[in-house]
C-alpha cells in the first residue's frame, strides 16, 4: 500500500502560557470563540484534503474485500457513496452533530444495492467502520496543528462516533429490509439459495439441478456477457453446470464431473471469451465442501484477474500471491523482507527492482533478462548477487517471495495512479 504523508507539519511551539493546552483564552476572547475558530478551521483544512481521505478509505476498502466482484455497477455507486459518507463526516465536524443532515439518501441506496447483489452486510458495515477511522486520523492530525485540543477536540469526535451510529443503524434497516422485499423470482430464489449454500447453510438442493457429490470446478466471469462466456465454456468441455448470474457483466458457474477435472487447457478458455472478460478458476475439489472451496479459490483468483492484463487467471497459478493480497501482514512482511532492502539505493533500487521483474518475465533466464534490459548478461548476474548481499540471503531460495513482493508493488502503483486520474 503507498501511503502518502502529510506534507506539513505542525510549526514550532512558542514560549509562553500561549502554547500550554491549560492556557486560557487571549484578552477579550472568549474560550468558545476559540474553540469554535479551531473547530472551523480544522474544517476547512479537511474539507481541502478530502481527495486524499477518500482515496485512503477506498484503498483500505480494497485491502479487505475487492468490490469489483460485485461488478462495475456496484462499484460506480460505492465511490459516489463514499464521497458522500465523506461529506456527512466533515458536515458534523463543520456544525456538530446535532445539526447534522439525515444519513444521504444515497448510502441507504447503496445499502440496498447491496443487498441486492449479495454483499454481506458485514462488509458494509466494516467499509464505513474503515472510513471512519481515516476521517479520525485526519482529523487528529488537523486538530493538532490548528490547536483543537482538550474537552472541543472530545466533543467533536464524539459527534463523529454518534454520527457513526445513526449511520450504521439507518445503512442495517436499509440492507435488511430490501433483503426482504426484494422480488422473488425463480433466478433470484436460485441464487439466493447458492449464496446461502455458500455461506455454510444446509438447505435442500433438489431444485437446483445439479449433482453437488460430484467433482467441481468453479469459474467467475466479469465484462460483457459474462454469463454467456461461461455457458459457452460448460459446452466446449462437455459438463453440467450450475450457473448463477451475479450482475449484467458478472456470473459464476460450476462445471460437474465423475472424476478430477483438467483444467489446463487455457486455450480452450480464451477461445470462448473476448478481451474484455475476465475469467477466475478455482481447483477441481469434489463434494460440497470441495465446491464451496473451488469457488473461493475462484474470488481469490479474481481480484488478481482484475488487478493484471491477464484475461484469465488460475487459482493454482497465483495462489501465493491471492494470500498476500488479502493479508496485510503477509503484504508488508513481504515488501519489508525482500523490497525495503533495496531502497538504499541512489535511484532507491529502481535498477534491481527493473532487473528482477525482467527475469521474472522471461521465466528466469539471465540471457533473455539481458536482452531485455539492453545490457550483457554479466551485468545483469553482478546486479542479481549484488541483490543478494542487500538482502542478505540467497535468491534462489526466495525467488516466489520476491516476486510475489514486486506484483504487489505493481498493484499498489496501479491502483494509486489510478486514484490519481
């Protein structure tokens, strides 16, 4: 994760009873104005940075649960959502909870799109809960500097977290109840019924049409057609199916078999999708809970997939680097391990971090690496053992860790300039 600093810093103390939190107000001023004259400008000074807060909360939410499995649709109305939780937080730092507006029409419209799209309430919850906490650390940080302290900087964090559960209790009875109203037909009591499934409830799968004691094979589609690429995907290898619809441009199947299936034959993938699909697979794994398992080894897949310029990502193939994405102390280990070594560097590693990722591309091969890069082979081997005495232990042995550690960078820089734009 890259973590952008605050560029200023609190200006020195000065001497004096002025600079003493016990110190009263100033001749003539009252304490309230100076409480209020902090509070304003603590507001101001977040109401200006709050690009960076909610490109931090966006961030974090990523970091815990990818909201691009639950399409391009959901995810349009969770950014404006989070702009506009953002903009109720900063309205009762401004005015106070008391005076606060209503929770915004559109977080309770986002709750039930949620609902409606199968995200559990849980992630909701934790996505504002995360929110929260940045928008605190912000203002900590502002509240320092503009000199809001004591029982004033108490006040207004207790508004915040008053605010937090009006929020929450409104965004729960919105999810809940569109839970419950939601239309009832065949599709969507079928997919409720899979998600269920999903989540460890024993129901009666008579209705769904499909042998669960079978070998299982999961897949997730997203981009155009989605469902239409895995039903095409389920012919061209001969297999039942069990296919749910998640979204316009997001479905996942099952594949059923007698025996263990072979999933290697990418080629056969991508002959039924275009450019624009992204297709997950998890590992064959039989019975019920070997296809609850296929279908999370899937997920994890996905969030690779949607991550890369690859269109279609095994389970198998990324699992190493699936875990790191999802645990942040697997995360930063890693970049703490096998990356921040190298920073010490003039260009602050940039020429080793380059000469790996060109090795990692061309499968290994230091001749090949070379020709990459545009320099001789012996460079390219000085530069790998000058890597291993930064870090002080043979690469060969950690060659995944580091590499896995490099995507993760990729990742991260992905994201931001995509936050940037």
């Amino acid at each position: 994760m890259i973590h952008r600093g605050d560029p200023r810093s609190p200006s020195s103390v000065p001497t004096g009873a002025a600079h003493s939190e016990l110190a009263g107000p100033r001749f003539g001023e009252r304490a309230s104005d100076q409480s209020g004259s902090a509070r304003a400008a603590v507001f101001a000074q977040l109401q200006a940075r709050q690009g960076e807060i909610e490109k931090e909360t966006l961030a974090r939410i990523y970091r815990f649960s990818d909201p691009s499995e639950s399409g391009p649709v959901y995810l349009d109305g969770l950014r404006k959502a989070l702009s506009t939780a953002i903009d109720h937080g900063l309205s009762v730092i401004e005015q106070g909870e008391e005076r606060s507006p209503a929770v915004p029409q559109i977080l309770l419209l986002q709750a039930q799109l949620a609902a409606r799209n199968g995200v559990n309430l849980d992630t909701v919850l934790r996505r504002y809960i995360a929110g929260k906490a940045i928008l605190l650390d912000f203002l900590l940080r502002e509240a320092e500097i503009a000199k809001l302290r004591g029982a004033s900087l108490q006040g207004v964090i207790r508004d915040l977290a008053t605010t937090l559960d009006l929020l929450l209790a409104g965004v729960s009875e919105a999810y809940l109840q569109e839970s419950k109203n939601r239309l009832r037909s065949t599709k969507e009591r079928r997919g409720e019924r899979v998600r269920r499934l999903l989540s460890g409830e024993l129901i009666d799968t008579s209705g769904l049409g499909y042998d669960f004691n079978r070998w299982h094979l999961a897949a997730i589609a997203t981009g155009p057609g989605a469902a239409e690429v895995l039903r095409r995907l389920a012919s061209a290898l001969g297999q039942p199916l069990l296919l749910i619809p998640v979204e316009e441009e997001n479905a996942w199947v099952w594949l059923g078999g007698h025996k263990r299936g072979d999933m290697a034959d990418l080629e056969l993938i991508s002959s039924v999708c275009s450019t624009r699909n992204r297709v997950a697979i998890g590992e064959s794994a039989q019975g019920l809970t070997g296809w609850r398992l296929s279908h999370r080894q899937a997920k994890a897949a996905l969030a690779i997939a949607l991550r890369s310029e690859e269109n279609i990502v095994r389970y198998t193939d990324v699992a190493l680097l699936a875990s790191a994405l999802q645990d942040e102390l697997l995360s930063a280990s890693l970049h703490e391990q096998f990356l921040a070594p190298l920073l010490g560097e003039r260009d602050g590693g940039e020429r080793f971090r380059a000469t790996l990722r060109a090795l990692f591309s061309t499968n290994r091969n230091i001749s090949s690496a070379a020709a990459k890069l545009g320099v001789s082979p012996r460079t390219v081997y000085d530069r790998l053992r000058a890597i291993e005495e930064r870090l002080g232990r043979p690469l060969n042995a950690y060659l995944p860790e580091i590499e896995t550690a490099l995507r993760l960078e990729d990742f991260d820089l992905a994201s931001y300039n995509a936050h940037q734009s």
